[in-house]
C-alpha cells in the first residue's frame, strides 16, 4: 500500500516561479554511524566529508530526469548520511519522485555505487518523504524507532505499510502514553540498525492520514535496564556471581598465593638471603663487629642422653619416606623448640641452601581474638598472599540479601574451618609444587653427576690404552696417508677385543655408586621433601579449627608431599592427630625432664661451682630445661644458686595462687585436694583421687589442671596412672603453700565447709528416711525371729548418721582451730 501526498508543503515541495519543485534525497551509509559519544569512527569519516559530498554530487548532477537539479548536498554524518536539496519538474501524469528516485538508483549502481568512507558501495538514495531533521543531539542510532503521534492513534497496518519499505520489521508495540508529553507512540524494531536510521531519516514528519508522526531512536540499553534486571531475577544473577568469583579466585588468585607461598618458604623476598647482601656484610659489619667467643649455649642439654635419643629419632624420621606424623611431646620448657630449631639448620647446611620448611604457630592461632585476625595471622605465617579482608564483610552481606530474595544461602560467606581450609589447600598446592621441582633438580643432577663420572671414566680408559700403545683411533687414517708414512703412524692399528684382555685398568675408573650397588635417588628423593612443623598444638578451644589442620597434615603426609612434625606440650592432643590418620600409627618422640645427674653436668658444663648444698638445690628443678636455663641466667645476674632456686620457687607459688583467683574449671578445694597430696608424695594414684571427695569421678577438672601445666598426668597401657607435678620444682612449690598456716587454714576452711554441707545433708537424707520407715511400720524384730527388713535398713541409716554426725563435729572443731590460725594472721 502506498501512501501518496497531495498537498505539496506536507511533501517540503515549495512551487517556484518557473512551475519547479523542491525536494530532498537522503543517501545512506556513507559514513561510519556513531554509537556513542566517542566513537572514533565518527573522525575518521569528517576527514573525507568533502571529497564524498564532491563525489555524490558528480555522480547525481548526471541524471536530468524531469529536470532533475541538485541545489545543495549537505552531511549529516552522526547518522551516516547525506541530504541532498533538489529541483525538479512536476507532472500531472505520473509519479515524478518515484521516477525520479528509480533512475537515480539505476545510474548510481551503474557506476558502482554510493561511495562511502570505508570503501564498501552498499548505500541507496531515498525520497524524503516527510521533513529533514538534521539535529546534532546525543542521540545515538539503535534498531528501535519510537514513533509518535500528533493526532488519533493511526492502525498497526498502516505503521507496518509505511515503514516495511526500509527494512524487515521485527515487532511493532501498541500504542501508549508518552512520558511528560501529550503525544502517544508506538515503538518499531528493525532487524538492522541501517533499516531503522533510514526510517527515521525519510520518514520524520510525515502524514499518515491526518496525523503526523515524529521519530525518534530509543537508546537499545535504557538506564538502569541492567540493575533492574538483575534485581528482578536474583535467582540467575546470584548463583552466576558466585560462579564467577569463584572461577576467578581459582583461575588467578590461586595460582599467585600459591606461588607466595612458595617464595616464602624458599626466601624468594628475604633480602638476607641475596648473594649481594652477604657479600656486603662480610665485608663490612662481620669485619667491624668482634663476636663474642665467651656465650656459652644455654642448650648444652643437646649432650643429654634423652634429648640426644630424641634427636636420632627426629632425623631417623626425616631421612625416611614420610609414612606419618611425627608427634613430638613433652612438658613444656622441655627444649622441643630449641631442639627442632638445632635438626633444620642441621639440614640447612647440609644442603647449602635454603631449605623448604613451614612453621605454623598453633598456639597463636589460639589466642586470636577473631576469626578475621586467625586468618589473617594464618596468611602471614603461610606467605598467603594476596588476601582480600573486605570481601568477608561483603560476602555475609550478599548471603543475607540472597536468604531474603531466593530464601537460600548464596554460599559466598563460609565458616571459619572452610575458611582456613581454602587456605590450606592453595599451602598444600604449593608444597607439591615445590616437592616435584626440588625432586626433578636432584633428578637432573645426579644424572648430570652420572654422565660427568662416565665421562672421566671413558677419559681414563682411553689414556691407558694410548699408554699401552694399542688404541686405534680412525681419524689416523686420513693423517697419516698411505705407504710408508702410514706404517710409520702411530696408534693407527686396529683395536679388537683380543687386544683389550691385556688392558689392566686402574682401580679408580670403577663407579662408586657401582661400586656400592645400590642407587641414591630415593635418599636423594627423600631429602628434597619441604617440613611442615605445627608448633604448640592443641586440640582445646576452635576444636573445629585445629581439626581441619590435622586432617591437613595427615593428607600431606599419606601424599608424601611433605615431611610434618607436631610439637605438643600434653601427649593427650595426640589423639585428634591420629583421629586424622586411622591407618597409620603416629611416630611418638617423647621429651621429658632430665634426671639429677644429667641437670648437674648441665650446671657443670656452664663453669659455675657449686657446693653440696648448692647441688641439693639445683636438683630441686628436676631436669626442667626452662628452670635450669632461669637459673644460669639468674646466676649470672649476680645471685647465688640457693637464692635463685628459692626466687624460682616464689615465682611458681605467684603462678599458683593465680590460677587460684581466677575462674578456671576447677574449685578451690579440688585444687587443694591435688596439691596436698602431692606436698607429701612425688606421685599419686590417679583413680585414688579420682573416686574420692571433692571430684567424685569427675575427670574435667584433672583433664584442665593437666592442660594449665599445674600437674602432669602418666599414662599406662593407653589410660591414666598416675598424677605428678606439672614441673618437678613444684613438689617444692606445693610443699611451701602447704606449710604457709595462713593459706593452708584459708584453704582446709573453705574445704571443710563443703564437706560440712555435705555431712549435713546427709544427716537430713537419714532422718526424712527413718521418717518414712516408721511411717511404713518400723520393726525392730525380736531375738527368735530375726532382724527384719526395715530394721536392717534403720541400722544402716542409723549408722550413717552417726558417721556424719562424727564428722561434722570434727569439722565444726578443727574450723574454731582454724578460725583462730586466721585470726592471728601472720
């Protein structure tokens, strides 16, 4: 259907005096359209404007059909475009426009097409069949097309019929209400972005019936399309973000805290490591400072028979394949650290290098006060790096916002044993990673050590068949030439096995490693493996947290990615260790306090004198290497041994008596009860303390004095046996809170009450009893029939009572005495 226009100002013809005609052409894709603002594109075409506005009008001013004149040609090149002004002769008989449109596409493809700026002729001339709105807004051109009314609501077929000629139609809206404005509109998509920009172009201003439309682009990305759509489809948006940080974190960030890690272990960053730095402190600092030659090693307890034990079976564990955990206990102070801190550099120069190792400190952990701080001291230690803290607080924040939209966790925000697993996972990548480099170097090298002895080898052999003159080498030939000066060449006689049976050849061209038979590379393999020390481990408080790093170390060691020592001061923490490792039992080094004799040859070793009764002192402290390395130093310091021995005994009963004031999990008079007994003895029965007033079979209280290192508990065939003091100068510590009256009546005084409360509910207990039974019928029985029933059981309450009863009179007696003690002060 074509719409034709009769009036000649709604078709922008104006009627000359020469009975001539205006009109306008639009010529399209000669220039790039701008889509944005900074479209480039946009400057590349304003440098060739004029010569393809000159190359239009030669091209057009050759066509004079109905007087066809072209007036002016102007750009409008945000569209891509040219208008071009026209004169031409109307007639009544037939379509001029039409006419004229058709020869001016037939002349223009005869010659090869519409020039454009990027060299591609695939532009078209159009009638302009409403007014020109040549308009330099930023207003960007898009396939859709708002269409809007300036009269009654024209039908979606004439819409279609008027704009189909410029391109295929996708959708055509229903009319609505334009926003702010009076008009109504209806929005046509295009198929193509020229089709729309052509639309709008010929046909801005142009009558359908008695309305007149206006076009205009709508932009393709409205504002805020996007966040609304996100927002309305949270079920798609959330599990794609998750998808996505995720992907990122395991594709970019992973491989770069893994490769920290690594630096960290191998002392990529630590400057004193550099070649440069040596050289430079050897030279200058280590030459102006004068070292003292006169510090004696606090450690000197290496010598000690038990510490020397200890050690074989600590490298005995690190020269083999790891095939599990090695657990090394002991009371603390007992020299663990010092003594694991003496095997690595051991392996450092062994190795001359810089050897891989990994120190995680469990105990810090511990003590942090956040699961933010926990991990990042964890990042720290490990060399985790990079971490992004902010994205915590973020993730939680996403997670309750996904709760509230899609009524499920969106998983980003994760607990804090997920948190140090993610952690440790990306240590233990590293730790492979380095373990197969360290291996494939030894590899290569003892391969290269290999080829260079087969070498020296070969070298040696053939000296001595040159020396027995029976080594024929071919390249002779060619030297020596033929007749009598090659009978008069040396070394050219042919060399067969016959003549090798009369080389003797030296004992040392044999191969060493031959010569041994058996091969290095599994030591060699074995050696090239990182260590991995959890320092301080405990299993009590973040439980959850400390699993996760047993399960860690127990994966690395089934791996054999890795060598892992535990450090423990209570051998009990062993359990969640091998709870993590079912299969294999724990390799057990045990560190315990030295005997008297092994504590005095430390003393001696120190160049002190000591009397008889200095040395009765000194053996006090039982062989605790942190008391006897207190006493060197207060020695030292100026004090005479049995004043340093009393000092550290005082600063044991401080420690005491603060455990006593604050709240721990124990009473005052379970306390008491331990402590008593041990003043007297070196150990007690475990289960003898255990059934009896005031733990009754409670365990947790012995279990927490154990941990607080107020006492140690021995282990028989798997269960507990006996109780010992945490640290062998508290038997002496205990002995003097024992004897202080002051704090011996403060303590038995408050024990006491409880044993009288105690004894009075049990006097109460017998009496509402013996209530009952005579309510019930008490009978006593008599001499030829027997005791009854109820009779037996009044004796037995009876009795009870009369026991309790004794008590509390005791108690009641001995806490007057006490009162008194008190009283006095002193």
């Amino acid at each position: 259907m074509r719409i034709r226009i009769h009036s000649p100002i709604r078709l922008s013809h104006s009627l000359s005096q020469k009975n001539t005609s205006q009109a306008w052409l639009f010529v399209d894709s000669v220039f790039p359209v701008k889509l944005v603002a900074w479209d480039p594109r946009y400057y590349y075409g304003k440098l060739r404007q004029e010569y393809l506005l000159d190359s239009i009008k030669n091209l057009i001013s050759t066509v004079h059909t109905h007087g066809f004149n072209p007036i002016s040609v102007e750009p409008h090149v945000k569209d891509g475009g040219v208008f071009v002004l026209f004169e031409y002769t109307p007639s009544q008989s037939e379509d001029v426009l039409s006419t004229i449109q058709s020869d001016l596409r037939n002349h223009i493809r005869s010659k090869g097409g519409v020039p454009s700026s990027a060299g591609i002729r695939r532009g078209n001339i159009w009638v302009v069949q409403g007014q020109p709105w040549r308009e330099d807004m930023n207003r960007f051109a898009s396939p859709l097309l708002r269409v809007a009314f300036d009269g009654a609501d024209p039908h979606e077929e004439s819409l279609y019929h008027t704009f189909r000629p410029y391109g295929r139609i996708i959708d055509i809206t229903p009319p609505a209400a334009v926003t702010g404005t009076s008009y109504r509109s209806s929005t046509v998509t295009f198929s193509d972005l020229r089709s729309s920009i052509i639309a709008r172009n010929v046909a801005h201003g142009l009558y359908i019936g008695q309305t007149r439309i206006r076009t205009s682009f709508v932009p393709t990305v409205q504002a805020h399309v996007i966040r609304d759509w996100i927002s309305k489809h949270p079920r798609i948006v959330i599990p794609v973000i998750v998808f996505f940080l995720g992907t990122l974190t395991y594709t970019i960030f992973d491989p770069v805290r893994a490769l920290m890690v690594e630096g960290k272990m191998l002392d990529w960053f630590d400057y004193r490591e550099f070649r440069l730095y040596q050289w430079l402190r050897r030279n200058t600092v280590d030459k102006l400072t004068r070292k003292s030659t006169d510090s004696t090693d606090v450690d000197a307890g290496a010598a000690w028979q038990e510490r020397r034990d200890a050690e074989i079976a600590l490298c005995n564990y690190l020269d083999d394949t790891p095939a599990s955990v090695a657990f090394v206990h002991g009371p603390q102070g007992s020299g663990k650290s010092r003594m694991l801190s003496r095997i690595l550099q051991d392996k450092n120069r062994c190795v001359q290098s810089s050897f891989p190792v990994l120190v995680i400190e469990c105990a810090e952990l511990q003590r942090a006060d956040s699961d933010m701080r926990l991990l990042d001291m964890l990042s720290k230690q490990t060399g985790y790096w990079p971490v992004f803290t902010f994205l915590k607080s973020m993730n939680h924040l996403i997670d309750l916002a996904s709760v509230g939209l899609i009524g499920q966790n969106a998983g980003l925000s994760t607990s804090l044993p997920d948190q140090v697993r993610q952690v440790l996972e990306v240590v233990g990548r590293a730790l492979h990673s380095i373990s197969s480099s360290r291996n494939e170097r030894a590899r290569h090298d003892r391969e290269s050590a290999i080829q260079a002895e087969e070498e020296v080898r070969a070298a040696e052999r053939v000296q001595e068949l040159i020396r027995r003159g029976i080594w024929h080498d071919p390249r002779m030939g060619a030297v020596a030439g033929g007749g009598v000066i090659a009978e008069l060449g040396v070394g050219d006689e042919p060399f067969n096995e016959r003549d090798e049976d009369f080389v003797i050849y030296s004992p040392k061209t044999e191969a060493p490693t031959a010569k041994r038979g058996y091969d290095l590379s599994g030591l060699k393999a074995v050696n090239t493996l990182p260590i991995v020390v959890l320092k301080n481990y405990t299993a009590n408080g973040k439980e959850e947290v400390m699993s996760v790093f047993a399960k860690w170390a127990a994966a690395l060691v089934e791996e054999q990615a890795a060598h892992v020592i535990v450090t423990s001061d209570n051998r009990e923490n062993s359990k969640a260790v091998a709870k993590a490792l079912p299969s294999r039992p724990l390799n057990m080094i045990a560190l315990s306090d030295v005997d008297n004799a092994s504590a005095l040859q430390f003393e001696t070793g120190t160049e002190i004198q000591l009397s008889h009764d200095d040395t009765k002192m000194v053996e006090w402290l039982g062989g605790r290497a942190s008391d006897l390395a207190s006493l060197i130093h207060k020695i030292r310091a100026g004090q005479t041994p049995t004043d340093a021995v009393e000092d550290i005994i005082r600063q044991g009963v401080s420690e005491l008596r603060k455990h006593d004031a604050r709240s721990l999990a124990w009473s005052r008079d379970q306390a008491w009860a331990v402590l008593r007994a041990l003043a007297s003895k070196d150990t007690i029965p475990y289960h003898e303390i255990l059934v009896n007033s005031p733990f009754k079979g409670e365990e947790s209280p012995l279990r927490s004095m154990e941990r607080a290192e107020m006492i140690s508990v021995d282990t028989q065939n798997g269960r507990p046996s006996a109780i010992r003091p945490g640290r062998p100068i508290y038997r002496h510590v205990f002995q003097r809170l024992v004897d202080d009256p002051i704090f011996q009546a403060s303590q038995d005084l408050a024990s006491n009450t409880r044993l009288i409360d105690s004894a009075e509910a049990t006097v109460r207990a017998c009496e509402q009893e013996l209530q009952v039974l005579r309510t019930i019928g008490l009978d006593t029985g008599r001499w030829w029939s027997g005791a009854t029933a109820t009779g037996i059981r009044a004796k037995y309450l009876t009795d009870k009572m009369a026991n309790a009863q004794g008590t509390l009179e005791k108690l009641e007696k001995h806490n007057g005495e006490l009162k008194k003690v008190l009283a006095r002060g002193g």
